[in-house]
C-alpha cells in the first residue's frame, strides 16, 4: 500500500485539527500523522474525537503548547516534523509528503531564517530550483518568482530563471500529472502584457524570446497573456498549467476560485510533496470549525502522483 507522510505544522495552529479530520474518510492509501501525540490527544479532546484510526508517528514538541498561541520554544519541532517526512521520502519509507500549514514568523522570531516549505525543502534535497505552484477549481497556477517584494520582481525574472521554470513545470506535469503534451499559458509581468512595449519592455526582452526558444522543443506554450484576461473561462480552455510571473498576480485567482480545496504542489524536487493552500488559522485552533477540505485535497493529490511515479 502507498504510504503518504502528513506533517501536523504548527502546533497553535489548525494543523493538528485538521490531521485528526484523515481518520473519519477513507483513503486509498495509509497516511502517517507525523506529531506530538500528546498534543494530538488534547486537540482531540478539545474537539470531542478520539485518536481511533489515526496512525501517529510521535515527534515531541520542543515547549508547551496552547492552541491559537505561538511559542517559539516549538520553532524547530516544526521543523522536526519536515526533515522526518523528507527523510522517509528520501528512504523509501514514504511515497510522498503532505504538509499542514506553519507559521514563518514564529520560525524566524526563533532565530532561524526560513521563508517556507518550498524554499527549505528545496534547500535540504540540494535542489537548485524549485516551482511553486497551487492548484484548485480545475486551475493549476505556477509561479515564476514567490516570496519577493514586488519591486524586486522583474529583476528577478531573467530569460535562464524563466526558462528553468517553464521546464519544470512542463516535465513535472508530464510525469506527476500524466499530460503527454501539456499546453501551459505564460501571463506577461506588465499591465496588458507591456501593449507593445508602451508599459514595459520584460515581455519583448525575456518572457518572448524564452517561449519562442521552447516552443522549438516542441512545448505548447501560449503567451505572453495580460494577466488580466488569462484566468477568463475562453481563454482557459484547453489549457493544463497557468504561469504568472508573481505572487499575487495568479494566486489571487486561484484562492478566490478554490480557497477551501486548493493545494500547493512543489515542482521540480526530488520527492512528491504537496500541502494545504492556507495558513495556520490561530484564531480557529481547537474551535471545530477549521476545514479540512485543502487537506484532504493534498493528500488525494499526493496519492495519485505517487501512483503516477510508482
């Protein structure tokens, strides 16, 4: 059987809440709770659910923890929690890596600088360069650059960043995602696509000469696009991938489209690893009204890429 590791983040957070919600559904696989048990068996209480059929892998926490408070005593258990699921995917042992949402700020207050999931995994595997990318609402919206400021942007999208992105966002969709031709739409940076270079010259200097360079090894790529029309329903049709060029330009989108059942997926590393599209929610921790909706997402995700790779 597929064996899915899902790491409980923050421990204030709605993290542990919604791992408890994996053991009321059915999943085609077996799923791994990596957490601090005791903490899971409070938050159950809390909740009025039990810790029946829910397979736990005990990390300790590092302090205490009460929920919806953060603690930066719990910083690297965090943390724990990633490099166990990373080492299980990089043995064998687990199939692929599942992520409930953690909080940056707590990490950083702690002294250790971390910008995200992505970016630290992509660290601890020696992998170069990494794609974000959500998906939800039968979107599936990469990103060019992250966590930048915007006036950093386009000085951060080069023609080789630009080109390494788009080929793995196509290969991955190809051997995760099983396109045998994906067709992706690529946003311009500017207003309108830079209308001709009136509002701005990255689309004529970068984005044109890389997708024109691609397409001669046979990639379907359809742009650039002004972002503001490329998420209308005509324009999407057919297409397997969307590539903005910035944070907010696409995932603005796809969280209005599929807030509750989006997921991220972590392109180009050498390990399946996909998670929720929120964060940690303090202020719903041990309420019982977090979703688990994204999470379960990511985990029917995560298992169908597994069999894809397998």
């Amino acid at each position: 059987m597929t064996v899915i590791a899902v790491t409980s983040g923050e421990p204030a957070g709605i993290g542990p809440d919604i791992c408890l919600a994996l053991a009321a559904k059915a999943f085609p696989a077996r799923l791994v709770v990596l957490g601090d048990r005791g903490l899971l068996a409070e938050r159950a209480a809390a909740l009025g659910v039990t810790l029946d059929g829910l397979d736990i892998r005990h990390v300790p926490l590092r302090g205490p923890c009460v929920a919806g408070r953060l603690d930066v005593a719990n910083a690297r258990y965090v943390l724990e929690l990633l490099d166990v699921a990373l080492a299980g995917c990089q043995s064998g042992e687990f199939a692929a890596m599942v992520t409930a949402p953690l909080h940056k700020g707590v990490i950083n207050d702690a002294g250790i600088a971390f910008t995200g999931h992505t970016e630290y995994l992509a660290g601890k595997t020696d992998t170069r360069r990494v794609v974000m990318m959500l998906a939800g609402a039968g979107l599936r919206v990469a990103l060019a650059t992250t966590h930048l400021p915007l006036k950093d942007v386009a000085a951060a999208i080069t023609p080789a960043e630009l080109e390494t992105t788009l080929r793995i966002l196509h290969a991955d969709l190809r051997a995760k995602f099983g396109f045998a031709r994906p067709r992706i739409l690529v946003a311009g940076l500017n207003p309108h696509a830079g209308e001709g270079g009136h509002m701005g010259r990255e689309e004529i200097d970068v984005i044109v000469p890389v997708l024109e360079k691609l397409r001669r090894e046979d990639m379907e790529l359809v742009g650039p696009l002004p972002a503001d029309t490329l998420f209308t329903k005509n324009v999407l049709a057919g297409s397997h991938a969307q590539l903005a060029m910035y944070h907010d330009q696409g995932l603005a989108v796809l969280k209005y489209a599929a807030f509750d059942e989006g997921i991220n997926v972590t392109l180009g590393l050498p390990i399946i690893r996909t998670s929720v599209d929120h964060g940690t929610a303090l202020d719903l921790a041990g309420s019982g009204r977090a979703s688990p909706s994204s999470l379960f997402a990511a985990v029917e995700a995560a298992i169908d890429m597994a069999r894809r790779s397998a």
